[in-house]
C-alpha cells in the first residue's frame, strides 16, 4: 500500500477516536495530529544489544530504525532517534521527551497496565553462559546456585528465576563482566540476550545454552498511557505491513 494511502488511514482514525472521545464538544488534538503538527516522530530506542538494532557511535541501525522509518513515512514526519537503556527509555516516554519506545520492553508483562503497547514485532530469547562442560539448560538447573543477569532485566523475567529454589541474583553492567564472573567462580551461569550471548562464544572456557524454559521478552513499541488509542492502533497496522515486507 503506498504511503499517500497510509497517512490516509492515519488521518481517519484519528478523526474518528477524536469523535468518540468528545461527543458534541470541541475536538482535542490526537497524539497523531500533534506529531503530525511537529514534524517530528520522536523514537527511544531501547539498547538491549538486540539483533534487531546495532549502535554505532550512537546511531542505530538494523531492523527497529527501519521500522521506526517506516512509521515516520505513514505519518508524513522525520524521524528523531534516542538511544537508552530500557528504563530511560520508558521514562521518556513518560516525561514525554519521547514519542514511543522501541524495543525489548517485555509487553505480555505488567507493563500493559501503565502503556500503550504494540503487537510484538519479535522475541528476546534468553541464553545462559556457563563454563565447558557445565549443562544447566533449564531454570530448575540452577537450583541452589549463584547466577548473574543484565541489569536492565526486567521484574517479570527475574521473578521467573526466583522460582527456582535458592537461587541468587547479581546484576552486572556488561556481558564481559557476566563472563569473568562464571569463570572465576563467582556466579555459575549468566543469564542474558543473544548477542550479549555472542560476545562470549569465542572464550574456550565459556559455552552458551538456551534457557529452555525462561519465557521470552517481546519487543514492542510502547506509547504513554495517557495517550491516544489511535496512535498505537496505526502502529499496529504498520508494524504488520512491515513485517510482511521483510
């Protein structure tokens, strides 16, 4: 469907929400007409070394910004990008010092209640780093052991691993420092992203493992609460045209 087609689509179902909200009264300004209005589409983009996102000297490349793009295109707007940790990410949506968050923000998690969230466009899949030799392929393996996490973690997946009994979490800052710390003993497995995964395949001492039974995170674009429900409806309807054209 072409663009011109797309802003169409933008501009009906915002007209239409407005409607409803306001019955006979004066129509207030949607989240799409203000952004619209702006020129601006405002995109924090969650830096959860992803393969859907690569930052490089902090511009982001890969899969999200070319979504992120392809919604600034619909809405007939440049595109401004914010590169953050999850948490700062959401708060600037929050603040609104951003328009949405983009990425792996967990959305079948408690975040539903305080955000307008997308559909999922992909998975996180969690991997654990373990020594050579060391085989703890599931939650339950880890029983009574010390285990390390990114820790920008989310609650959900962390509760996850309390389940399993004795278990003790330890946040690290980076993947490498998760690494150091199974190979000297300190924690036995690092629980982390793919390609925070993949930094650590080439040490010989190390092996990488999916966590079988570690529910996956969703990548999602997250709006305020507060806002409007036509500006996530049409994200919707992109990210699904989007998705079909990759």
């Amino acid at each position: 469907m072409r663009d011109g087609m797309w802003k169409v689509l933008w501009a009906a179902g915002a007209l239409s929400l407005g409607l409803l909200g306001t019955g006979c009264g004066k129509k207030t300004e949607s989240d799409v007409e203000r952004i619209q209005k702006a020129g601006v589409f405002r995109v924090a983009i969650v830096d959860t070394g992803s393969r859907y996102t690569s930052v490089d000297e902090g511009k982001p490349t890969g899969l999200e910004p070319e979504l992120a793009e392809y919604i600034s295109q619909a809405l007939g707007t440049e595109v401004q990008f914010q590169v953050y940790k999850k948490k700062e990410a959401l708060e600037a949506v929050s603040s609104g010092e951003a328009d949405v968050a983009m990425g792996c923000i967990n959305g079948s998690g408690s975040l539903a209640g305080e955000y307008r969230l997308s559909l999922s466009y992909g998975k996180g899949y969690f991997y654990g780093v373990t020594r050579a030799g060391d085989y703890a392929l599931t939650i339950g393996a880890l029983e009574n052991s010390s285990v390390g996490v990114d820790r920008e973690l989310d609650e959900e997946t962390r509760t996850m691993l309390y389940e399993a009994e004795g278990i003790r979490i330890s946040d690290f800052d980076s993947a490498r420092e998760g690494g150091e710390a199974v190979k000297d003993g300190r924690i036995r497995a690092y629980i982390c992203y793919e390609d925070q995964a993949g930094e650590l395949l080439s040490d010989p001492e190390l092996q990488v493992q999916n966590v079988s039974n570690l529910e996956p995170e969703e990548f999602v674009v997250a709006a305020a609460g507060s806002s409007d429900p036509a500006l996530i409806s049409g994200i919707d309807v992109l990210i699904r045209q989007f998705l079909e054209k990759e």
